[in-house]
C-alpha cells in the first residue's frame, strides 16, 4: 500500500535534552509539502558534532532528531519537487544549494545563504515534520537522519547512482568529501612535486589522505601519535608517517627540517588551536598554504602575528570539503563507483539502531571493535497500519569526530604541551554509522517482515578539549597526541 501523502509512524532516535541518552521512540513523519522530499533512511552516521548537541556544547531548540550524514530511498515528493522521484537513491545534504543566491552562483563558493545551520531546528518554512508523544520534535540541520523516514527540502537532496551501495556512499554525505574535497578542491594546487603535512589520522583525516594522493602529491606526511593508523595511512597514500612524541621539538620544526624549509600543503584535521597554529607554522613562510578541516571550538580563538602571513604563506578553510553539495555529491558518487577511490577502508564495525547510545559511547572512549548484532526492531507503518516485526542490522564507518568546545582543563599560557587523542590503542575510530533499512519486503532469504537495516561505525579522530586564551605568534607548540 503506498504511503505517499500520509503519515508515516516509525522508529527515531530523540534526544529530550542535553546530557541525556537518545530514546528509540515511535515517531510521526508527516508527508512533504511543496518542494521537500520524504526519505527511507538505509544508511545514517554520527559525529561528534552530533555529540556536541548530546554534551550541551552546542546549544539547540529540545526534543531533536539528530543525524547529518546519511543514504536512503526517495518515498514521496510534495508537489513542484523535479530533481528527484519515488525509488530514487539520494544523499541527504546537510549544506543545501539553492542555485540562486550570490553564493550558489560564485564558482568558488559552496556556502548557500539558506543554509540552516544555525540552530533553529526547523524546515525552511520554520515548521517541523516529526511529532512524538503528541510533541513537535525540531530537526537538525535540516536533514535528521537519526529516523527510518525524514523529511528534507528539495535544495538539500542529490540524487545518486542507482547502483550505489547506500551502506557505502553515506560517507559522501559528509565526512569523506569534507577531508578529500579538502585536498582536491580547496588546496586547487596540490599537484605531482608538492609536499603536504595532514594533522590526525581519523577517518577524514585519512580522506585528506586519499585527497592528496589523487592530487598527484610526491610526499604525504601522516601526523598522529597513534602509530597503529601508520599501516592504513599509508595503505591510502601517505608516503611517510610521524608521531610527535618521538621528537624532543616541536613538530612544526620537524616538519619544516623533512621538507626543506616547510611543506606546501598543511591541513589541521583535528580542531584544535594549538595544532591549527602548528599546521600553519609548518607549512613555507613563502609559498606554503594551511587548510582548517576539523572544527574548533566556537567560544575560542587566538590572535596572530600578521607578519606570518605577510611573507606568503596562505591560511584557509572551507565546509563540505569546498564542494557545491547538490551538483557534486553525485559526481563523487560517480567517481566511487567508477573505483577512482575506495570507501572500504574507512569501514569497521557493526551495531544495531537501538545501540545508539553505545555507539556514541565509542566515539566519546576512542574504543571501537567488530561489533555484529541483529536485534528485532519494528518497520515503519504508515497510521492505522498492523506493525510487522522485522531483523534491524547496524553497520558502524569512518569519520573523524570533533573536538569538545567547554570545560577545557588545558590552560594554554602554562601547558605548551599538546595531547591529541586520537582514537583507541588499536587504532580502531570511534566514529559510527547507523543505516537502518527501511524495506519490509523479504530480503536475503529472510521471511516477509524482516528489514536488513544497518548501522556502520569508523574510524575517527577523537580529540580532547581545547585549551583557551590566545597564543603568541612567535611561541613554538609541541604537538603530541595522546591515545588514551
């Protein structure tokens, strides 16, 4: 029976407030208005910015749908909807392009000014498609794919190859194009002969990794202290690995005595000020250029001595990898299934849905092993609609987690020493990835009524907080990092 124009009710995990679990409740998704489009979630990650909302670090409107990077089916269409059908695959898109504003239209740009990233937990016609318990549940970032079913505006879905395996190419959503795009895209030069430094080895840091290889670098130094992700960086690329507690330096010098002055290319995948000072500090006074991946902590910042730029170094950064996300995440999906690159590696373990909150217990510990469960969980209904009880499967990716924005116990005045965890012991991520499928049918050779949802979980950089107070332009930092 087709579900289209009605009120689906299924599975989502809602977080009530700040500092709580998430709860698997039986939500209402009502159908799309006007140019949004309703998605059967098959593949949904989390990250520590997802966490940051869960700690209290990054305040929005409660109860919320979390959830930015994700796969799914395209189940209906509100009307005027024309880039995308019913049984399309998609990727949902956290940073929408509209193709009108001044941005959209700057070829050098990817920042939509109806982007929603600001924390208004809404649609854009600032209303909300998810009820619970009788309650307007707000959206996140839009997209909310902690949920069997979302809805999403049309400016902020792309359409993919048919033959994709969703489980796979849900990291296009955000993590593996905001470290690859970072290196081929914002970098725009990194070519045959260029050096680069990448700071932190989780999953987009290693996506950086790959970047840099596809753009032809001559040497790719891996910065981590974690020296068991050494084998798959280098596995994806890195010609040289690092780890800054075996230096009495610091680690920009050290850097800058491997690479005749300095590296080209630098990018901070961590998010944290010290390294982000240190990235630029190794990179050529000259010539060299420094790119901010990770995201630091809004209530911090540092002050910088003009004269490290004056000489012409170059300091950037960009969301989303530079891409503009509606025309590229499908080019990117193109390249992936055409073997340009490879998601595999940045694939670990298995969890199901309803193990949410042990997954971002992974994340928070750096802890993270094979993990395959298959717990009963129920398919969505539409209302007024007999439930049927199917197997729920979980599959956990890569992705490199965020560092944390209050509370930091470094002072940076006293403590020049900076620890950098990244992960656990093992080298294993603690990122994860949830992809519930939403079908009923039989798959698999499973009976009628059983849905082969997933939830997949990766690797990831996890990083400590972050030390406030500003820095001294001329100070040298010693980087290290801690695996705790």
């Amino acid at each position: 029976m087709s579900t289209a124009g009605k009120v689906i009710k299924c599975k989502a995990a809602v977080l009530w407030e700040a500092k709580q679990p998430f709860s698997i409740e039986e939500v209402e998704v009502a159908p799309p208005k006007a140019h949004e489009v309703r998605i059967k979630m098959v593949a949904a990650g989390i990250c520590r910015s997802d966490d940051h909302v869960v700690s209290g670090n990054l305040v929005i409107p409660f109860p919320v749908v979390l959830g930015h990077e994700a796969a799914g089916i395209v189940e209906s269409v509100g009307e005027g909807v024309t880039t995308v059908k019913p049984g399309d695959k998609v990727i949902p898109l956290f940073l929408p392009q509209c193709g009108k504003c001044r941005i959209c239209k700057n070829p050098e740009s990817n920042y939509c000014l109806r982007n929603i990233l600001t924390p208004r937990g809404t649609m854009q016609d600032g209303t909300s498609r998810f009820t619970c318990r009788g309650k307007s549940l707000h959206h996140f970032l839009g997209i909310s794919t902690f949920s069997q079913y979302t809805v999403v505006d049309e400016i902020a879905v792309a359409k993919i190859d048919a033959a994709s395996p969703l489980e796979k190419v849900c990291l296009i959503g955000c993590g593996f194009t905001t470290g690859y795009g970072s290196a081929v895209k914002v970098a725009k030069v990194v070519t045959q002969g260029s050096t680069c430094a990448v700071f932190g080895l989780g999953g987009v840091g290693l996506s950086v990794v790959m970047g840099c290889k596809a753009a032809g670098a001559s040497r790719i130094i891996a910065v981590d202290i974690n020296k068991d992700k050494f084998a798959k960086a280098k596995e994806l690329g890195a010609t040289e690995c690092i780890n800054p507690q075996d230096y009495n330096k610091p680690i920009q010098e050290v850097l800058k005595e491997m690479s005749d002055g300095g590296v080209d290319f630098s990018f901070e995948v961590i998010g944290r000020l010290d390294t982000m000072m240190a990235a630029l500090l190794c990179c050529h006074e000259a010539c060299g250029t420094s790119i901010i991946v990770g995201v630091s902590p809004a209530s911090q910042s540092f002050s910088v001595n003009p004269r490290l730029l004056l000489t012409g170094r170059t300091w950037k950064g960009a969301i989303f990898g530079g891409y503009k996300s509606k025309d590229s995440v499908p080019k990117l999906v193109a390249d992936f299934m055409a073997k340009k690159f490879s998601l595999d590696a940045l694939i670990t373990n298995v969890l199901p849905f309803e193990k949410i909150n042990e997954g971002f217990e992974l994340l928070r510990s750096g802890k993270s092993g094979p993990v395959t469960v298959t717990p009963e969980t129920r398919c969505p209904q539409t209302l007024g609609q007999p439930q049927r009880q199917p197997v729920a499967h979980v599959t956990v990716t890569s992705k490199t987690s965020f560092p944390q924005t209050a509370g930091s116990p470094h002072n940076s005045d006293t403590q020049k020493q900076v620890s950098v965890d990244t992960g656990s012991p093992q080298g294993h991520p603690a990122a994860l990835l949830v992809m519930p499928e939403i079908r009923c049918s039989q798959t698999l050779g499973r009976p009628q009524g059983h849905l082969a949802a997933h939830i997949a979980v990766t690797p990831g950089t996890r990083i400590p907080q972050t030390p406030s107070g500003s820095h001294d332009s001329d100070a040298q930092y010693q980087v290290s990092e801690d695996t705790r």
